[in-house]
C-alpha cells in the first residue's frame, strides 16, 4: 500500500513542478496562452514551454533574473518539510510505505546523486505545479522562508522519492 500525508503538498496533473523565488509569483505565467505557445507549433515562448525543455530528476535554471529549481512531474507530490532555519527540504513523493520524515532522513543520510549551485536574492522560495500561474490560482502554492545569499541544492534519490536539501553554500550537509 502506497500512502502519503495529506498536508501542504502540491500536486498537479503532468509537466514538472518548480520552485521559485517568492518575488517571481508576480511574473511567473506557466502555460498561460498555451494555445500559442511553442510546443504547440505557436510562436509565444511561455514559462511552460522554458521548463518542459528540462530534464527530468531536479535542473537549476536562471529565469526573470533569479535562480529557479525545475523538478520531476508533477503528478508526484512534493512538499517542503520541516528543517532547521536557513534551510529547505523538499520531498517529491513517487510512492512509499515509510513516514515522510522517516524517509528523508533515510535518503539525506547518503551522499547526495547531484549538487546544484543556488543565488538566492528574495527572502521565500514558493513550490507550485509549473502550468499554474505564479498565484498557484489552479493548484496553489506553499512557501517557505530562505535567507538570501548563495545556497546549494544537493539531490537524493531512491524508488520512493527525490529529496533535494537546499542550505547555505557554507553549511556542513543536513545529515
């Protein structure tokens, strides 16, 4: 049996989640005007259209002068957990019997698969599905408080999930 909690997790219908510094809600578009965009044989480039070209696992992209984490599908679940401050921990959940706490402190307990460079510049970083508007208006939102300052994203992955911890470039591995 596969569960999961039912508490501030984003989920959407397909294409990847992203999250974005807070400031970018503004601007962020998703696939709005899908209709005319380029993936469709249209001549507009939408945000969709930017992120789909990703791959799939976590990409770090610089878009609207900040950097933006492009992650898996977003059919499976992702939320951001409980972690000290300065930090955020995101779990994309791909089905599990383990509690989600239980879960990252398995897979950040290994070495991390990939470690991404960050710049924060804003003060939150907001998880949404990347077709939605920067409001989360189809899906919603959640976000987190983040220092500025340059960060690092390192990334876990296993069957069960992706789990990717982002921390000031100078801090020890959360572990």
């Amino acid at each position: 049996m596969t569960r999961k909690p039912q508490t501030n997790w984003i989920q959407g219908d397909g294409g990847p989640a992203v999250v974005l510094q807070a400031t970018i809600g503004a601007v962020w578009q998703g696939a709005t005007n899908f209709d005319n965009c380029l993936m469709n044989g249209g001549c507009i480039e939408t945000d969709y259209d930017v992120i789909c070209k990703c791959s799939d696992g976590v990409t770090a992209i610089d878009r609207y002068g900040r950097t933006m984490l492009i992650l898996s599908d977003s059919e499976w679940a992702t939320r951001f957990m409980p972690t000290k401050k300065g930090s955020a921990v995101l779990l994309q959940w791909f089905g599990s019997n383990s509690e989600p706490e239980a879960l990252v402190d398995r897979l950040v307990a290994s070495p991390p698969a990939q470690s991404l460079p960050f710049k924060m510049v804003d003060n939150a970083l907001r998880l949404l599905v990347g077709a939605d508007d920067g409001h989360g208006g189809l899906y919603g939102f959640v976000e987190v408080e983040m220092p500025p300052g340059d960060k690092i994203c390192e990334v876990n992955y296993s069957q069960e999930a992706q789990v990717i911890v982002i921390r000031p470039a100078e801090v020890a591995a959360i572990a």
